[in-house]
C-alpha cells in the first residue's frame, strides 16, 4: 500500500513539527532530509512521509523545482493527499516562497483550488478575519518583524499571499469555519465559482482545525502551517495511539546547538545560562576573523560532556545581529554560522554525543547533512511542534535528535528535552 498522505515542507525543523503532529494524531510517519535519489527505491514503512527541504529563503526558482521534485516522488511512491507545509509565522517576502510553490503544485497536480492557513494555535498562532496573531499581538508587531531574512510587517494573509500569487484569494472567515465542514465547502465552492484559487482559512483553536481538516478531504493539494495535521490523519481512519511516537531507547552524551536568533530561542538560552550549566558562545566575527573557533568549541565541550549536557549557542539580540550583518553582510553571518555550528555537531557526535537538541531551522538543516543522516523516524513530543526523532548514523549507531524551530518551544525547552527521553528509557 502506498503513503496515504505525502507532505512537503520547506525547511527541516517545519518538517519535524508537522510530522510530530501526524504522529500524534496516530499515524507512523518517516521525514526524510530532501528528495531521495532518483535510482533509491526506499520502501516506506510509513503512513505519512514527510520531505524536508531548505527552500524556504531559497531563491524562487530553486524552491519550485525542489518542491516539484518532491512532488514527484511523492506521487511515485502512492501519496493520496499532498501537503504543503511552511512556517506558521508565514515567512515569506512579496517575492515567495509560499505563493510561487503552492502555484506550482496546484498547475502539476491539476488542480484549481487550495486552502492556506499557518494557524497552530497550541503554540499561540491564531487566524482570525485574515489575519495573524503570534500569542495576543498581530504578526506585523511581533518579533518577526525584525526577522533577518523574512521581515514581516504585514499580518493580513490574504493580502500577503495575494502578493506572490497570480490567482485570487479569499477568505474563509471564522463565522463560516464555527459552522463546520459542511459550511466550509460550501465558502470553497461559492469562492471558487467566483474565480478564487486560494482561500485564506481563519482559525482560532484546535477544533477549527478538526472541522477544516474534514472539510478538505480529497482535496489534492493542502497548504498550512504544522497545525492543520492533526485534522487530517481521521479522514483515513487513524486515531491517536502510543505506538506511533515509539523510538529506540537513547543513551550517549547530551549536548545542544543552537543558532536560531529568535526571541523564544533567546529565552531558552538566557534560562540555560542562568542554571550555571556549561555553555560557549559562538562569535560570527572571531571566526570570520580567521579564529579556530571550532576546536575551541569542542575542547569545551569535551570537558564537560560527563557532566552534560552542553550548550554551545551563537543566538543573539536583534541588535546585535544586525551589527554583525553589518559588518559580514546578512547571507553571509547565516551561512558562517551555519557551517560552524555544523561542524561543531559533527564533532559532538563523534566524541560520543547520541542525544542531540538543534535549535534554528537553518542551523538544523545544516546538522542533518553534515551528519549524513537521509531520514527521521518521529517520536515523542517534547513541546508543541517538537519531537524527539532517531536517525541512523552512517555508523550504524543511533542518534537520537530533535530538530526545534526558533520560535518554538518553553524557556526550560533545553533541559525539559532531556528529562523526557529519560522518561521514555524509564
């Protein structure tokens, strides 16, 4: 039997989010790290596969083609429903991704029509008249509108979309949604015949998310952010179950790499500190500046992992980041730390780590290619949108790591993460 649901998602730590959802709500999901090679014939033992791909501050063109490919093998591989999965913050720019992606989808799977919707409102994100709330305050006065890459300043979806898109979009309002699914598909068809491609979907609570998640099924093509998941796995039958989130027992050393400069990431930083636990800091410019920045990372680390775990952290003010992008340019301060804290986690790993917490999309993408590591099997959730995964290493050892959005998670997330795998092994 092939997948029943194939998602795409347009960067590593949104992948493991979504994912988490699925497993929660019952299915046995596999993410793999970009577009298997097109001579693998890897079967999936999987009722969700997830392709995580880092498209989501790629150039346009590069985005669509990825996340065409990955459509591809998708359908190859039986998926009956495709998702498309972005950040639910919306990053995005009048320019893309996520109006040129889903427009490539819907003109490769046939299609005239989708929803859009980033609401996750266990992690504070909202949708209500079109427009998006992170916690109590609209998106354009939350922290991402100092975001480096995806600034955004404007919480009104519909016309946010409507800028990267050349169909029209609509608005599915919260009135209609309250209704349920039946008054849902009644909007999508009224929106449709009035020439509307996409509808914005508000959604203020899980129980929106139920009714939208039955109003869509057959449809071929879904776009949202993580929170729509756990409204779709019942259209086939599945129910919450135990058995999906089981991962191998862990053990090996602890550490965290974190390289995310959101305002949540902050906090869990600054609540680390304060615990007096071991922690270095990563300098941009020390190691622009030609400093083995690295090797000092790791002989840090290396005295402290029997007493771990430890966290080696470049995740800064607003401020502060653009003082270093002011000196190194932006594009190229993400990439340098991107790269050093990579091969920071390659060599935890090779000094023994087996449990290993990311914090920062970017950065996360970057770890699970230096590492090698071509797919996750979903586990336990640690905090809303974030679950322990195991991946095999190249090795044969299994690592086990949780890929953490910036803007996700508690200020304890760095110790709490721990305490559960120790749970699980209990």
């Amino acid at each position: 039997m092939g997948i029943r649901l194939g998602c795409i998602a347009d960067d590593f730590t949104g992948a493991t989010d979504l994912a988490n959802n699925l497993v929660r709500a019952g299915m046995r999901v596999v993410q793999l790290i970009d577009v298997p090679p097109s001579e693998s014939e890897q079967e999936m033992d999987a009722d969700a596969v997830v392709i995580a791909l880092k498209s989501r501050t790629a150039p346009a063109a590069d985005a669509v083609e990825a996340s065409l490919r990955a459509l591809a093998w998708l359908r190859s591989h039986g998926a009956e429903q495709v998702y498309f999965k972005y950040c639910s913050t919306f990053d995005s720019t009048p320019a893309g991704n996520i109006g040129p992606v889903t427009e490539a989808l819907m003109d490769a799977l046939g299609t005239d029509f989708t929803v859009a919707t980033p609401a996750f409102p266990d992690n504070g994100r909202t949708v209500f008249k079109g427009h998006l709330f992170v916690g109590d305050v609209l998106l354009s006065d939350s922290g991402m509108r100092h975001h480096p890459l995806t600034p955004m300043t404007d919480s009104n979806l519909v016309s946010v979309l409507g800028a990267q898109t050349t169909r029209a979009v609509g608005l599915v309002d919260h009135t209609v949604v309250a209704d349920g699914p039946e008054a849902i598909r009644g909007r999508i068809n009224a929106l449709r015949e009035d020439g509307r491609g996409i509808a914005v979907v508000d959604a203020v609570s899980n129980d929106d998310l139920m009714r939208l998640g039955t109003a869509v099924k057959g449809l071929p093509l879904v776009t949202a952010g993580s929170g729509l998941a756990i409204g779709l796995p019942a259209n086939w039958g599945f129910t919450p179950s135990p058995a999906a989130a089981q991962l191998p027992p862990s053990g090996g050393h602890r550490a965290i790499v974190s390289g995310s400069v959101s305002e949540a990431t902050n906090r869990q930083v600054l609540q680390y500190l304060r615990s007096g636990r071991p922690a270095f800091s990563v300098d941009p410019l020390r190691v622009a500046a030609g400093e083995d920045v690295v090797e000092q990372a790791l002989a840090f680390a290396e005295s402290h992992l029997d007493d771990g775990p430890v966290l080696v952290y470049s995740t800064e003010s607003a401020d502060t980041v653009r003082t270093v992008q002011g000196r190194l340019g932006a594009a190229e301060a993400g990439e340098l730390v991107e790269r050093t804290l990579a091969r920071v986690a390659q060599g935890l790993v090779e000094r023994g780590v087996r449990r290993l917490v990311v914090a920062g999309g970017e950065t996360s993408g970057a770890v699970v290619r230096v590492l090698g590591i071509t797919g996750l099997r979903i586990g336990p959730q640690i905090d809303p949108g974030v679950p322990w995964c195991a991946a095999a290493l190249p090795g044969g050892d299994t690592l086990h790591i949780t890929l953490k959005s910036g803007n996700f998670g508690g200020p304890d997330f760095f110790t709490t993460s721990f305490a559960l795998l120790d749970e699980e092994a209990g």
